[in-house]
C-alpha cells in the first residue's frame, strides 16, 4: 500500500463511488464505474483510502480544534469559533448540527461501501482482511463521532446497498446502547484483523493499538472503567509482548510541529501533506493564526484567559496573578499596567512598555512550560510572515495596533485584549513555498499515548487505585521538556490523596495538556459538569465582559438536524429540542 497522503488526492477523485448518489451501472466503457472498478487489489486500496479522506470534512475532523472554543479553556467567534453552541442560540437548524450528521454518514457510507465490495473481491486474505478491519476501525470511529454529539443514531452497515437503496434510507433511530454495541463491535473486529504496525510506506493507517485505545475510549464514556482499563493496560503495558512502542514523546513543544508530529507519541492522527492546489493540509493558520501569519489570519479560535490563569507554578502551586504582581486581581488600573502597552504615532515600534513588562516576563518563567508551549502570551515573541517574508514579531497589548510593523495583531473581537495559540500555528512559512493558510503540513492527533495515560489513570481512580493513577498523571507532568512535579511528592499543594482530589489532577491535567486538540468539550460532557462551568462570563485578560455562556441540560445532548427529521419523520428529536 501507499501513503494514505499521497493517495488521498487519488481517493478524492474517486468519490463518486462511495456517494451512492449515481447509478453506476450506467457508464462509459472507458470510465470507473461500480461494474469496472472492484477487481484489483489497487482499487480497493483506493476504496479504503477515500474512507480516510472523510475525516478531513470540516465537520468531521478538520476543524474539531475549535471545539475548545465550547469549554472553558477556550475562546471563539464566527462560525469557527462555535459561537453559537458557547452563547445557546445553536438550533436543530443551524449547519454544525446538520454538517455534522451529514458528514460523519459520509463517512459512514464510505466504509459500508469499502466492506461491501471488497468483501467480495478476488484478492489476497491478508489484504481483503487489513482494508476490512481499517474500514470497520473508521465506521466505528464515525459512528462514536455522532453517538457523542446526537445520542443513539440509525445504524446502517454494509448490508446496506446505497445504489439500490439511496432513497429509502428511513431509518428509526436506534438506541445509545445499540449504537454503542455495535461500535464496539466494529473495534473488537478491527482489533482482530490489524497489525500492531505497518511498514514506513503506509504510516497512519488505524493499527491494532489505535483499535484497542478507541475501544477503550469508549468503554470509557460509558463508565465501564473495567474494560477500558483493560484495553488501555494492553497498549501501556503491552503484556503479549506485541511491541506497540507507545512512549511520550521528549519534547512538549515539538510535539506539534513536524519534527515531532508523527514520533511514537501519536497512536492515530490525520494525515497531512502539502502540494499546492491540493487541500491536504489542516486549517490552523486560518483560524488559529494572527495577522502576522501566513495568509494573514483570522484568529477565530483562541484559548480562554481561565486556561492560560490554570497553568500551575513550576513548583506545583496554583498560579495566583497577586503573589507576582500585589494588587492585579483587584485593581484594573493594575491589570492594566502590566498588560497594556503604548505604540508610537506611527506604529511601527513600542513608546512605553507596560509598567510591570519585567514583572510579566519573569512571571512566564517561573509558570508550567506547556503554557509557553502552547500560548503566545503578551511580549513574547514569534516568527511571523510578513510582506512575503520571515519575521521575528512581537505580541503587544496596545490601543490603536492595525497593521503588522512587526506586531502580532488579533483581529479582536470586539476590540477585546485575548491570548493566541502558538500550538499548531506554523512559524513563518515552515521552507516551504507556497504555503497556504488552510493547508498546514502539521498532522492532526485524535488518540495520542498521553490522552492513553490519562484515560487509564480515570479508569484506576474511579476503581480506588489511587496510587495508580496518581503514577501515570504524574508520567504526563514528568515530560522531559515540562518536568512538572510531581503529585504526592512532598509539598502541600501537591496532595492528592482522595478520589476526588485525584479526579480533579485529571482534569487540570488534560486541560494544560490537550488544549487545541478538541477534546475538553467531550470531557466536560461526559463528566457532567459542562452546565456548572460553562454558564457565566467570558471576559478578556483585562477583565472585559465580552458575552456570556449558556449551558442547558438538553445540551448534553445535540439536536437531530431538522432537515434530517423533514426528510425522516421516523427520527425522534432529543429531550429539550422539540
């Protein structure tokens, strides 16, 4: 097989055949059709491919970074920015609920296309047995996809003959615990039939790991902490001696540029690759960049001033902005003082820094270094692109900053004073030309070992062994590049010795951990906490109102599109959305 990068612009042209929209017994003799195409064993490793195509929708995957933005380690605006699911005016008419569906079905056809035809095609077992189990990997991927977001879902497999029975998809929803049956399933299937590792050629293909760590993520949504632990500890602890070689990957920072984006941290990620005129690429300079990025962005989605506040003090200590600065978290006029720069008449350099600028900067060092890593924080630097060239730019605070000169500019919402990421945004043009701003060569993670190491570590805490979890938080916060303390090491405010005091280590940790990952919406949900932290005030790093979160208890759940009902009467809407 070849690189699913590379073949993906193949796959793209070959759509047409997993739409299921056209009649495909009716062709050209010199053109693809559904009687030319199953025969050889490229064809259906084309087939597969065009499956792993559908993560990149923009309501798949491409864009699940901005689901931040719906927790409280985010910000957002605009449509990227999920503004209307933080603020509650989301509806089951607006287009993330119906793009969502649509889309991951998508997906869904893709695979039960995949299956259904190559199950019959005349090929090597070995072969016929890898492409089925990626399918299955993805169908179940897909469908856990909308079972997070909808509930229970109409399951369609690959019984399923969409050229015959493209019109008469009616199914009835079925229920959460069927969906999830048959999920798991599809895992346990996939588990069986893929390997632990495929040759260099065909990195990014699911494996048997990717398999088993979605399946425990599963397991783990639906609280069953036995069998998710037990699939977690399969890859963690490897005890088949199968050779998964999962480890954290040294470097925090370089973890998500590309010299670190595909180490042995990443279990399951979408693959990128550039070539001008092709979309292969992830958005994240569009939406998460700044004016001084490539394409000059739009800076969309951005993290939450209670996010860059929860990053601890290098000794383990909740960060507290009056043991730096006395007087900040009272007094406006001080919050200004160390934030708010003055330009010069004519913008082009800094007239007066902040008053406590040294104070600020010597408080950045003394923080958690996943913040650094993560954040571009007011007076430090990054290397933008700017007037078609590399250049070393500088994130001021400042009224009256509209135009580059050597500034990071946000397009501020509301002329609010707001936090970037540096996670994921490209520095200058990466060498590479004709870089674009949606097409970022940066592999997307949606299982890294860390999110593994977490998850077994709530698995252990919610079966009493805290100690347990306390050792693989703690592997987490001893990368070598954040080399955290450790909890339960000594000082006071590194005591975790409850339940719930653990439990509260995990979601700080994932929180500093995975920002810009899109996976702190999915956790507040299921933990059940999202209507107690996610209905207030969301306000800027000078204590700005800016607008107001509404998190209801239908909210737990999305509507089912409205478009979908019209077109389906057997679908029932979820509880509050009627």
């Amino acid at each position: 097989m070849k690189k699913i990068y590379i073949l993906g612009v193949l796959a793209s042209l070959l759509i047409v055949l997993f739409t299921g929209c056209y009649d495909l017994d009716r062709f050209p003799q010199d053109k693809l059709s559904s009687s030319t195409f199953w025969n050889t064993e490229d064809q259906a490793e084309q087939s597969i491919n065009a499956c792993y195509v559908a993560m990149r929708q923009t309501q798949t995957f491409s864009q699940l970074f901005g689901m931040d933005c719906v927790s409280d380690i985010g910000f957002g605006y605009d449509s990227q920015g999920y503004l209307s699911i933080s603020n509650g005016t989301f509806t089951s008419t607006s287009n993330y609920a119906s793009d969502r569906w649509k889309q991951s079905y998508e997906g869904v056809f893709r695979t039960n296309n995949a299956i259904r035809n190559v199950t019959e095609m005349e090929i090597s077992e070995e072969s016929k047995n890898q492409i089925i189990g990626q399918a299955k990997f993805l169908r179940g991927l897909f469908y856990f996809f909308l079972m997070q977001h909808f509930g229970g879902v109409p399951l369609y497999d690959e019984t399923t003959d969409y050229n015959k029975d493209y019109m008469e998809l009616l199914k009835p929803r079925n229920t959460e615990e069927e969906t999830r049956a048959f999920i798991l399933k599809d895992l346990s299937d996939a588990i069986s039939s893929l390997p632990v590792k495929w040759a260099q050629t065909d990195y990014g293909r699911a494996t048997k790991g990717a398999a088993y760590a979605l399946r425990g993520k599963v397991y783990l949504y639906n609280k069953q902490y036995d069998l998710a632990a037990k699939d977690f500890e399969e890859i963690v602890l490897d005890p088949g001696k199968k050779g998964y070689g999962y480890e954290l990957y040294p470097d925090y920072a370089d973890l998500f540029t590309q010299k670190g984006h595909r180490s042995n941290e990443m279990i399951f990620s979408i693959q990128t690759y550039f070539q001008v005129g092709y979309n292969l690429g992830m958005p994240y300079a569009h939406y998460m960049g700044s004016n001084a990025c490539i394409g000059t962005s739009w800076n969309n989605v951005m993290p939450s001033v209670g996010l860059v506040d929860s990053y601890e003090c290098k000794d383990g200590r909740p960060f507290n902005w009056n043991d730096f600065i006395p007087g900040y978290n009272e007094n406006t006029e001080i919050r200004e003082q160390t934030l708010k720069a003055t330009l010069t008449e004519d913008l082009t350099s800094v007239k007066t820094y902040p008053k406590y600028y040294k104070e600020l900067l010597a408080m950045y060092e003394q923080r958690d270094p996943r913040m650094k890593e993560t954040i571009i924080l007011p007076y430090t630097y990054y290397q933008g692109y700017v007037g078609g060239k590399n250049k070393l730019c500088e994130f001021v605070f400042a009224t009256g900053v509209n135009t580059v000169n050597g500034f990071i500019v946000i397009n501020r919402y509301k002329n609010n004073y707001l936090y970037l990421y540096r996670k994921f945004v490209p520095e200058g043009d990466m060498g590479i030309s004709g870089l674009s701003r949606d097409n970022i060569p940066i592999d997307f993670p949606l299982i890294r070992y860390a999110d593994v190491l977490l998850m077994l570590a709530e698995c252990y805490n919610e079966q009493g062994q805290l100690d347990d979890a306390v050792k693989y938080i703690n592997k987490v916060r001893q990368r070598p590049s954040v080399n955290m303390p450790e909890i339960n090491s000594g000082s006071v405010w590194l005591e975790a010795r409850t339940k719930d005091a653990v439990f509260n280590r995990i979601m700080h940790e994932r929180a500093v951990e995975f920002p810009a990952e899109g996976l702190r919406y999915y956790d507040i949900r299921r933990w059940e906490v999202a209507k107690k932290i996610m209905n207030g005030d969301v306000a800027d790093a000078l204590g700005n109102h800016i607008y107001y979160t509404k998190f209801e208890d239908k909210d737990y759940l999305w509507p089912i599109p409205g478009s979908e009902i019209d077109k389906n009467p057997k679908l029932i809407q979820n509880p509050g959305w009627q």
